[in-house]
C-alpha cells in the first residue's frame, strides 16, 4: 500500500479513494478564463487541478485563482525553482516538477525546506519524450523508472518525502510495464495516466486499456485522461473508467445492453439511450438491463436490479432475474421507471 500524502483538502494514497485529475487549458495568466474552465471541470467531478505556470504573470494569477477554486490546484512548473516558489506562496497545494532539473544540489534542499515548511507536496512527473540523456540508452519502462526514483532520491537526501510519482508514455505497454516496475520498488503514491493519448475517441480507448489495467492491479492514487481538447471530457473519462473497474465511490446509475442480434425485435439501441440519459438524473446506485432476447438476456442479466428482456410483441420486465411483468413493447420504457422508481 501506497503512503498517504495531503494535498490542499484531498488525502490521496494508502487506501483512500482514487482521485480524478484534470490539467486547465486556458492561460493561467487569465485568471477569469482559467477559473470558469476549473468551475466546468468541478462540475464534472474533478477532484484535483494541475495549472501551468511557465512565468511570473501566471503565478501572480494563481493567487486569484486559488482563492477562488474549490479544488486543490497543482503548479506545473519546469525548470525554474523560483516559479515553484512563487506558486507555493500563491496557494498552490502541490508543485509539479522535477528535482533533478532545477540547477545544483543548492536550489533543490532551498525548494525542499520551503514546501517542507509549508506542507506542500512534490509531483514527480517523468514522461518517456523528455528523460535525462544518461537514460536514452535504456528501454523506455526501465529509463522512466529510473528517472523517477533519481529524482526522489534528490529530495530524500534533502529529507523531503512528501512526493507523488508519475511516468507516463503515449505507448500503453511501456506506461504499464512502467508503473508496474515502479509500484514494486517505492511505496509513493502514484499518479496515473497514458500522455498525450491523443483526440477523444482514440485516446479514451488507450486510457481505457492503461489507466483500467494498473487499476485492476491495485495501482494507483490519481488518475488523469490525457485528451486533446476540452478538459471536460477527460473528468467524464476518468470517472468511466474508475465505474468500469468498481472503483468509483459515488452513487450513479448503470445501464448495462446487449449488442442484439438476429432475435431481437425491439430496438435495444433507442431503449439504451433513453435509458442512459435516465439514469443519469437518478441519486441511486442501481445497474438496469435493456437486452434483446429472452434466450439469454435474463440469465446474463442476473447483477443487474431492473431489465428488459424484449420479444415480439410483448418483452419481460425483470428485477432481481426475476420477470415480474410483461409488457407491450410500446410501454417498456414507462414500465422500466415505474420499476425502477420502486425500488
């Protein structure tokens, strides 16, 4: 198990519930435009913020922008110590850098003791396109791990251990063979994710395989979908993927259907989708079934608390597995509410 660190409001690793994390698109320097984009990611059901700050304006900006968000908001910064400094000051709950690019030994333990004093933790963020050239010659999963622990090596010697760690690649193998070496070799919590995944549906579907395969080995404390454009999408991704694998903690409703066949005589499609969109104003945790057939579509169905198995004219509402009516086809939408609202 991973140990706990603090950042602002959210305690993440050593068991806590996993954390969605999203990154503003807007210049930071904007204080206006940055913080209506963190209002929408809030909205959404982000847990935690990563705000870039490349210069003095951005972080002269983020005081008001941490004043003025319900979120934890994360410094990004590269390079440059005193913007780490600057962002600290200004609010942020944790700085995102990398010890080891930020000049001598000297600036790294005056960085160290800063955020020491003041609580505030270190992101250690390696990605496979920018490693150090003393690890290019090694394969990417064993250079970024590498890379990773070097970095935290520098602050453990400056007796900073109040770290997340992440190493991410765009090639879904590597990040997961990655994040497995890792995991086995430090107890930091981990922040994960597949970098530059790419524009929506491409990317969901390699943040999908990442992301909900290091999950289902019980690794990681935060996790980010990385996806071209609206930042938005990435808290509705992340928030699917953590579903899909049983690990998101929040009430919601699932609709579960069949992907029909030659049987079906209802359109399970349409059903589906008016279904979804139900579900999606319900306050209750509840898996419903819209299925094609009766064949199977009961059986398979057997997790799910209310469902539709449809026939010709006539299909079978379900609760528990168990047909408690049977309907005209015309009135399996309405029949599917009632039982719904009953429960």
């Amino acid at each position: 198990m991973t140990r706990k660190i603090e950042i602002g409001k959210i305690t993440i690793g050593g068991g806590e519930r996993i954390a969605v994390q999203s990154m503003t698109n807007t210049p930071t320097k904007d204080a206006d435009a940055t913080l209506a984009q963190l209002s929408e990611l809030e909205k959404a059901g982000c847990d935690i913020a990563r705000c870039s700050v490349p210069d003095k304006e951005s972080a002269e900006a983020l005081k008001v922008i941490t004043a003025n968000c319900g979120m934890p908001i994360v410094a990004d910064i590269h390079f440059d110590y005193r913007l780490a400094i600057a962002a600290a000051d200004a609010g942020a709950a944790k700085i995102r850098i990398n010890p080891g690019n930020i000049g001598d030994k000297s600036k790294v333990d005056y960085l160290a003791r800063y955020l020491k004093e003041r609580n505030i933790p270190i992101r250690i963020g390696v990605n496979g396109g920018s490693l150090e050239k003393q690890y290019t010659s090694m394969p990417l999963d064993d250079a970024m791990v590498a890379s990773a622990l070097g970095h935290a090596r520098l602050l453990e010697e400056c007796d900073f251990t109040d770290i997340a760690i992440s190493v991410k690649s765009s090639d879904v193998r590597t990040t997961i063979s990655a994040y497995r070496k890792l995991s086995a070799q430090c107890d930091y919590p981990l922040h994960i994710g597949v970098t530059e995944a790419g524009i929506y549906e491409k990317g969901l579907i390699k943040s999908a395989i990442g992301i909900g395969s290091l999950l289902c080995d019980g690794i990681g404390d935060t996790v980010r979908v990385s996806l071209t454009g609206d930042p938005v999408r990435e808290v509705h991704a992340a928030r699917e993927i953590l579903k899909a694998v049983g690990l998101y903690d929040g009430t919601y409703a699932e609709v579960v259907s069949c992907p029909t066949c030659a049987r079906t005589c209802i359109d399970v499609a349409g059903i589906a989708s008016e279904m979804q969109a139900y579900a999606e104003t319900l306050d209750k945790k509840i898996k419903i079934a819209v299925m094609g057939c009766v064949v199977n579509g009961i059986g398979e169905s057997q997790g799910c608390d209310v469902g539709v198995a449809g026939g010709k004219d006539k299909s079978a509402i379900f609760r528990g597995g168990r047909i408690v009516r049977v309907v005209p086809n015309g009135e399996i939408i309405a029949a599917l509410k009632e039982e719904i609202n009953a429960l």
